[in-house]
C-alpha cells in the first residue's frame, strides 16, 4: 500500500493499516524534517467537536460519531504503549445572539433521546467562571465528551508507533501518478517510482494536482489558518484553585484551548482563522488576538509567546471530507477543511475497509 500524505489523516491511515497486517509504505517530504510551511496539521488546535455537532444525522455526522468513538479506543491503545498524549475534556459553546441560544437549547433536547446528554449554562453561570468569559455570551452549551487532543503529540505517537510496527517512511515529494497493470505507479520527486494495487492520496491541496496527472478533476481551496499561544500575565490560570473552565470554549467559532499541561498552567492556544485563497490576513489576526471582540483584559495583557499558520484543504461544490475511490486501486481522502483531527480514525477505518473487502 502507498499513502501519500503525513499529515493527521496519512499517519492515522498507515498506522491502522499497519496494525490490520498491510505492508505500508508512506511518502511524504517532511516525515524526517521539520513539517513543511503552511502543511495544513500545522493549523489544527485538535478540537474534537462531535456531540455538540448541530446535525443529527448523514454522512458527517455518522464519521463524527464513529472518530469519536475510535478516539477513545485509538488513545488508549497508544498510551497503553507509553506515548504520552496531552488532551482536555470538555467543550463549551458560547452564544453570541438569541438565534444561537434558540439553537443550543433545541439542540440539548434533541440529543436527550440520543443518550447524549448536553447541560445548558445561563450568563450567570459564565460570569462566575474565571478567567472571566466575553461578556456578551447569553449563554452557552457544555458537552462533557467533547474536547480538544493535541495535534503534534498524537501524530508524534502515530508515527512512532507505526514505525515500530515495519512501516516504511519515505521522505519525498509526490510529482505524479499512473495507472500500472493492475495497480499504480507514483513518481517521485527524486526521480524514482513506487508500484502498488494500492495509492492512497491524503496530501491535503497537493491531491487535486496529483489527480489530475491522471484525469480526474477534484477542484479544492487553500483556506489559511492563524492561530496563538498566549501566556497570561496575571490572574488565575488554568491549574490554579478558582479556575472553573469546563474546557475548550468556542466564541463565534473561534477557539481557546486552555493548556493546564504545560509549566504554570498559564498559557492556552488560540485560533484558528478563516482566509480563503491561502494569504494571510493580518485583520483576521487582530481579530483573533482580541479572540473577535471579547475585550476581555486579561487575554490583552497576555504575551504571545508563538504565531503560526497552515492551510486547511476545502473542497468546492462538494461537502468536507473527500472519501472517494475514482478507480479501482485509488483512494482519496482529502478535503477534510477544519475537522482533520476529529474525523482522522473514521477516514482511516473508510480507508481500511475500501482495500479490505475489495474483490480478491
């Protein structure tokens, strides 16, 4: 097998393949090196949102529901080996208008019957949490199953695990893919080639460009995301007595991620922005680093202490993720926009079953 792509989706597809008995070999320029500029991983905060989800049924929600459920069992797996895997349980979501407080409480009831309950916060609740919440939440709504999981240690371990495991790692950029007899041929930057009866394209924005070397159109848009560390100054952190955030708080979808993991429990991650076309937008910035209007004063006496971007891979006219097998032997799994995190062990899963029940 050739997985092309070692981002979250390429390492999670080869480690699940390796570990159901397949040869893997998975090629991608950075797996030695440090990730490349703007490699759309690089963008993720590892938000895991499945419950609190605003659909209750189709394909996005069946694979939120499933990676959820995986998570657990692909955490416990990994940790069980020794990786050490930061995460934080928890999610809130703040509503900014009454609409979105209509929405919330409707989507509390539904999910009820479900067995998956959610707990309403009124604004006095907000207020009496610390650091203090932007003021203008009417409300909000809390899924103690949802969270966030640390993007860089999860693909370290992946990747570690896998390799442990016999998979094959190739540090070279994809230039091109052919029909080979009865499998593929993929060509190498380098100027060689690898054959398999299976290519699997996860390369985020570089996938369109491969597929079309072999007819097929698959239109998809960088969309760049910023994202901040913070380190607050003063006030109560997020490990100290007092803090009561019930975990990653989303503000007219932005995120922050408090870091009580690392020394002082004084820092969180803050992101990520939205800027079609790939160029960032220092407005989009200014917004983040105000977390879009909150003016709360102890996030604007807070130091940056990093500032990075990526981009995100969206497809056009068609819903996120891309799972689709053009022809016999080719996967693509791809476009997966601002879920790649979440959805990462479901995609790998749809990726295994593809290979495994295909006619002999």
């Amino acid at each position: 097998m050739l997985v092309v792509g070692g981002g979250i989706i390429g390492l999670s597809i080869a480690w699940l393949l390796q570990r159901r008995g397949h040869r893997v070999v998975l090629v991608d320029p950075s797996l030695d090196g440090p990730p490349a500029p703007g490699a759309g991983s690089q963008a993720a905060l590892g938000v895991l949102m499945a419950q609190v989800f605003h659909r209750s049924s189709g394909r996005v929600w069946r694979l939120r529901q499933r990676s959820h459920s995986l998570w657990q069992q692909w955490i416990a797996g990994l940790e069980a080996e020794g990786h050490r895997l930061p995460r934080r349980r928890g999610l809130l979501l703040l509503a900014a208008d009454a609409a979105e407080q209509v929405r919330q409480q409707r989507l509390a009831a539904g999910r009820a019957p479900l067995g998956l309950p959610l707990s309403l916060r009124s604004s006095e609740q907000l207020r009496a949490l610390r650091p203090e919440l932007p003021a203008a939440a009417l409300g909000g709504l809390h899924s103690a199953a949802d969270g966030q999981l640390d993007p860089p240690s999860v693909m370290a371990a992946l990747l570690a695990s896998a390799r442990a495991g016999g998979l094959r790692t190739l540090a070279l950029e994809a230039t091109g893919i052919e029909r080979r007899g009865g499998g593929w041929r993929l060509r190498c930057g380098d100027g060689t080639s690898l054959d398999a009866p299976w290519l699997v394209l996860c390369a985020g924005v570089a996938t369109p460009g491969l597929l079309a070397g072999a007819g097929h159109d698959l239109p998809m848009e960088p969309v760049r995301g910023q994202a901040l560390e913070l380190e607050l100054d003063d006030g109560p952190g997020w490990s100290e007595p007092g803090s009561g955030w019930p975990g990653v708080v989303v503000w007219r979808g932005l995120n922050l991620v408090p870091r009580p993991d690392l020394p002082g429990g004084r820092r969180c991650w803050l992101g990520a922005t939205l800027e079609p076309g790939g160029d960032a937008d220092p407005r989009a910035l200014e917004d983040l680093r105000g977390w879009a209007g909150a003016e709360l004063p102890w996030l604007q006496r807070a130091t940056v202490v990093h500032h990075w971007q990526g981009e995100r891979c969206r497809p056009v006219r068609q819903p996120a993720p891309v799972l689709e097998s053009p022809e016999p032997g080719l996967l693509v799994a791809s476009g997966h926009y601002r879920n790649g995190v979440l959805l990462a062990p479901a995609t790998a899963e749809w990726v295994a079953e593809r290979i495994e029940g295909a006619p002999a």
